[in-house]
C-alpha cells in the first residue's frame, strides 16, 4: 500500500505542443507499483488549456475544482466539480478552464499508455 498526499508529489507543466497554462502532477503509476492504472492530477490556469489531441486509449476524468469546457471534437460540453468524462480511444478532445479559478482534475489512463505518444491535432492553437 502506497498513502502519499497530492501536494507531495511534484507539479511538472505540461509541454505537449498546444498547451498552455496546464499542469500535471503524476500520483500514481508503475514506479508506485500500480499494475494497471496511472493516476494523475491536471490544474489548468484561469485562460488556460490542454492541447487538442488524440491517443489510441481511453482515459476518465473526474472534475475536481473550477469551471471548464471539454471539446469532444469541436463539440463543447461543460464542465463543474463532480463532472465525470470517458474520453474514448482516438477521441480528439481538449479541456479549457473559462473560470476565473483553477481548473482541477484527476486523469487516469492505462499503464500501456504511458509508452504511447499522443497525435496533436492539425488544428491546434486555433481558438473556439
């Protein structure tokens, strides 16, 4: 058993092409033994965004804290604490804070994904 608090495991920013304002911190993974998930802990800043992209697995996101919008496509949903999304495989989707505070939440993926390399959008960095 592994008990850790989130704030002790060290925020990297995200420098995926595209993103801005996005931090992740990863809580848990195969170094912490965990045989087939990674959890990981995103904060995207007031204005700030993931970059559009796809990857060929699933992930599910549990909307901790702030305000946001998740483009599935060029589809928006809206997003609040206590939001869930299934984020399916080859998805193209992005996640925008548009609050006026921190955007959290928490992010898991398979452990095989973590070897594969997301595909950002063509259209990426255009605004919606």
């Amino acid at each position: 058993m592994k008990v850790n608090h989130y704030e002790q495991v060290v925020q990297q920013p995200v420098e995926m092409e595209g993103s801005h304002g996005c931090q992740v911190r990863w809580l848990l993974g195969e170094r912490d033994g965990t045989p087939n998930f990674a959890m990981r802990q995103f904060e995207v800043a007031p204005g700030g965004y993931t970059p559009r992209h796809s990857h060929p697995y699933e992930h599910e996101v549990f909307v901790l804290e702030g305000q946001g919008i998740v483009f599935e496509g060029d589809q928006p949903h809206r997003l609040n604490a206590g939001d869930v999304v299934l984020v399916k495989p080859d998805e193209v989707h992005q996640f925008r804070n548009t609050g006026t505070s921190p955007l959290k939440f928490l992010c898991l993926v398979p452990n095989s994904a973590t070897s594969k390399k997301a595909t950002v959008a063509p259209e990426c960095g255009k605004e919606h």
